[in-house]
C-alpha cells in the first residue's frame, strides 16, 4: 500500500472517548470476557494513534491522531478486572501467551517459572 489504507470508517474521536470515560473500549473488553478465557488485545497502536484520512481525500493526505493510550488502557483494565479477568501486560503477558499455547499443543501444564526465568534471561542478555 504505497499511498496508504482508507477503509473508510470515521475515527474515534480522543476528546468524546474521555468524557465518557472512554466507554466503547471498555464494552469490547465486557462484553468480549462474557465469552472468552483469555482476551488479547492486538493492534495496540490504535489506542496510541490512529492514521485519519480528512473526507474526499486520499490516504496520502491524511495524518496521525494521538490517542490518551494510558487512560484508555486503564479504562480496560478496569474493565477486565471488573469481568473477573486478571489483566498482564509485559513480560508477563507474553509467558502466559505462551504458557496457553504450550498447554494447547501439548496438553500438559506448562513450566511457568522455567519459561520466566528464560524470558527474563532473554531480555537481560538483549540489553547486555
């Protein structure tokens, strides 16, 4: 996509998502945990930015929206944690990312405090 993406929905707009305590973002998490085990939030940047394309004009001529990322991620952790649901992020997130897909493909519990001390090792020896 060289002259970039239009897929013509009108975005959220930043100051309407805090007066309302930025209520849609916590229904997709509410209404989400009434039927999931586990929620994983993808296409994060989207609650940090949002390429906006002014109406009548082309991808190229659009620009970047900021988003309040940290209210509205705390917005849906709420949210989470109002479900039932235990909301990770980081380091802990992605081992039990990969703790679900270990029992998934194997059917055994997985070793979480092995997986964390190799992730831990991993990001150590990245920043050495």
């Amino acid at each position: 996509f060289p002259d970039g993406q239009d897929w013509g929905l009108p975005p959220a707009l930043p100051e309407a998502g805090r007066r309302t305590g930025h209520r849609s973002w916590r229904r997709v998490v509410e209404r989400s945990a009434r039927h999931a085990v586990l929620l994983r939030i993808d296409h994060v940047m989207g609650v940090h930015r949002l390429w906006c394309i002014p109406d009548g004009h082309s991808p190229a001529d659009g620009l970047y929206v900021r988003y309040p990322a940290a209210e509205i991620m705390a917005a849906m952790a709420l949210a989470a944690e109002q479900a039932g649901a235990r909301p990770l992020g980081g380091l802990a997130m992605l081992v039990h990312q990969g703790a679900e897909s270990f029992r998934l493909w194997t059917g055994y519990e997985p070793p979480l405090e092995v997986m964390f001390r190799a992730a831990r090792n991993a990001l150590a020896a990245r920043e050495g």
